[in-house]
C-alpha cells in the first residue's frame, strides 16, 4: 500500500521543482506546467505502489527470522531504488558507472596449491582499527569477486569500506590468472570446484586461527562459496556467510543471458573478458586447448563447452552446469547464510531461486527484492556512496560478530 506521507512529500518535491523550472522558463506555459506535473504524480504514484517494496525474507528458522529482524533491520525495511533507474538491466549496467571507487592499498600474497599452481590473495589488514587493535583477534572477512572479477572492482571497494568502519580485515581471493600473475599450472577456475577455496580458507584460519571469520560471495563468488558450504556443511572455520546475486540454477541463467538483448549487453562482454583472460596465459593453456577455437566462442556457454567443463573433468557441459548450481547443494550448508536477489536480475530469473529448499533450512534466509538487478541494488537520487546492498553486508557481519551466539544453536 502506498504510504500516504511518502506520496506527499515526493509530490510537494516534485512540484517545487517544476516550479522553480517554469520560472526559468523550462516549459513556457501553464500548460506544459500541468501535463509534467499530472505525469510527475503518476509516475510518482506508480513507483510508490509498484517498485518500492519490503523485500521478502525467507528462511526455516524463527531464531534465524528473529535474529535478522532484531540486528539487520535493513532486510525487512522497504527498499526504494533509485527512482530514474530501477530497472534491472539498468541497474547493472550504471552501477560501476554511477557508484565511487574508493581508494584502496592492499597487501599482496602469493600462496602455493597442491598442484604446484599459486593463488593471489589481497588483504586490507586495518591496521588503524579502534574497534579490534589486536591483529589476532580482529574479525576477517573473506571477499570472493564475480566471474572475471578482482579485489579492483567496485563492489568490492565498497564492501571493504564498510568492514573498515566496523573495524574489520578483509581478504580478496582473486581466481587464478585474473589479477596479473602468472599461471604456473594449466588450469584456471570454475563455480564447482572448491578446492582453492578450501585452501584459501584453511590458510587464513591458520593465520588468526582467535580471529572471528565470515565470507562475502558475489555473484559467481557466491555461488563458488554456496558449493564449498554445501560440501563441507558444518565441517568450515567460518561463523557465517553472505551471497550477493548468486546464479542458482546455472542452465536458468545460461538461458537468460542467451536472449538476445541480454547477449548483446551482458553474455558477449563477459564472453570477450573469459576469452581475453584465456589469451593471456595462451603459453601454458595451449597444452590442453585448441586456443584458435576458444576464441571462436560467442557465449558463455560455449566458453564453458570448450573450456571450463574439459579443464575440470566433466564428461559433458551438461554435468558441469548441474554440479555448478548451488541450488542443489543448499539443503547441505550447515552456517547461517543470507543471501541477497533481485527478482529482476537477468543473470539469476526469479523462478529459479530456490525458495522452497531455503525453507527446509534453518541456516538459509533469501532475501529478494523487486528490483536491484545484478550486484545492482542502486538507492537514493545520486547513489555514489552507498548501496542497499552495502547496507546488508554491513549490518548482517556487525550483527554475526557480535550477536552471533543469538543463531549458534540452530
């Protein structure tokens, strides 16, 4: 229902602003004046009504409902996007655009895997943390960037910035080959296997073993994360876990971005940007690849065809895409974990999140908004600083860090 004071005061904004327009002759008449103001309230009207909404919270657990209602209060408040850009595709697509880049200085960590190949790891140490000045102690947050993503993006600038205030260290887990170092092993990364990621979490919680721990996936990086908790169950170091965008069912999003606007916007680049990476490192992948024709690719999918499924062993795309989809695994996670969609994000459709078997787990809450898009979720008129997505991550690890025997026990 439309809240009659939030009808109001966006009216009476809009209507002083059309004012102050025709005084500078913007319009020319009282006509012109009329029709944008009748178009301003209905559009104003329709927003209110039809896109600013409460996101849905599901999850199996009342502890877990309670927990979320009472130290992440942002998940049950109404989430108003950016009114002249709420559409998903939109969204996605201005967010690196619109959003600020903060400055970051990292710390870089090479570490070796079991089958001779290396890892790169970036870490914000805050060392000025108020909050946590014992380095053993302070709480680490472990980042896990997208497909072709790394500690630069601004997604995960943000996110830093938030554990910063709160006093936090993060580390960025860069996939092999992506963030400028070399590929000592012919293989790269995929969703479904965990195995550098298990090092990755192994290496840190040796380190600050007193250290509370939690990880942040983002889109790929979620579902990556998703898979390593639903293999490992309770059996991880870490308290607790939160997804932003995940692809639940990999054949739902492979389809989705295979239509053709979203080809044309979203699958083509990220297709360019898997084939640029494979280039790269042409040396040591021409052992296994026929390189020529990888870059023949013009999907995703076909990328995966020739290249991600043989890499890692699987008789046919069809096996990588099932073993890939964290909607399988969910039932299997044994921490907390909230996870955050848009139910118009065209990377993950809305009929394929899984809300029924988030249901049947008391350590799962979805929360999924109207609108938002992919690692969108733009808010306020000029959404530079802070999205409604920051807020979640900021409140969700706040509140596990320091009320998380509240949902130890479910």
């Amino acid at each position: 229902m439309i809240s009659r004071m939030n009808l109001q005061v966006l009216t009476r904004e809009l209507s002083l602003f059309l004012e102050s327009r025709v005084r500078v002759g913007l319009f020319g008449s009282g006509v012109g004046f009329t029709l944008v103001l009748c178009f301003g309230a209905t559009y104003a009207c329709y927003y209110l009504s039809s896109i600013a909404k409460k996101p849905q919270l599901v999850t199996g657990s009342k502890t877990f409902c309670h927990f979320l209602q009472g130290h992440c209060p942002v998940v049950t408040e109404t989430y108003y996007p950016t009114v002249w850009c709420w559409e998903g595709r939109v969204q996605t697509l201005l967010r690196p655009f619109i959003t600020s880049w903060p400055p970051m200085q990292y710390r870089n960590d090479l570490i070796k895997t079991a089958d001779g190949g290396q890892i790169s790891l970036d870490w914000f140490d805050n060392h000025d943390s108020i909050r946590y000045p014992d380095a053993n102690t302070r709480p680490t947050i472990l980042l896990l960037p997208g497909l072709t993503g790394t500690s630069k993006e601004s997604y995960i600038l943000h996110i830093i910035q938030q554990s910063e205030t709160l006093g936090y260290r993060c580390v960025v887990f860069n996939n092999r080959g992506v963030a400028g170092e070399n590929l000592l092993t012919p293989r790269t990364y995929c969703a479904a296997n965990t195995e550098d990621l298990e090092a990755v979490i192994h290496h840190i919680h040796n380190m600050f073993s007193s250290a509370p721990f939690m990880a942040a996936g983002v889109s790929m990086g979620g579902m990556l994360l998703l898979n390593y908790l639903g293999k490992t169950g309770r059996e991880t170091p870490l308290m607790a876990a939160a997804i932003f965008s995940a692809g639940w069912n990999v054949f739902e999003s492979a389809d989705s971005l295979e239509k053709p606007l979203n080809w044309l916007l979203f699958n083509y680049y990220l297709t360019t940007c898997l084939k640029a990476s494979i280039s790269r490192h042409r040396q040591m992948l021409d052992k296994l690849f026929d390189i020529d024709l990888v870059m023949k690719a013009k999907t995703i999918r076909e990328f995966d065809k020739q290249v991600t499924s043989v890499m890692f062993g699987y008789p046919t795309i069809d096996d990588y895409y099932a073993d890939a989809s964290p909607c399988r695994k969910l039932k299997s996670v044994g921490i907390p974990v909230l996870c955050l969609n848009s139910m118009d994000d065209i990377f993950s459709p809305r009929h394929a999140i899984p809300v029924e078997a988030a249901q049947k787990n008391p350590n799962v809450a979805l929360v999924l908004t109207t609108c938002g898009g992919h690692i969108g979720f733009l808010e306020g008129m000029w959404p530079r600083k802070c999205t409604y997505m920051d807020r979640v991550f900021k409140q969700f690890v706040q509140a596990v860090v320091e009320h998380g025997s509240d949902i130890s026990n479910m």
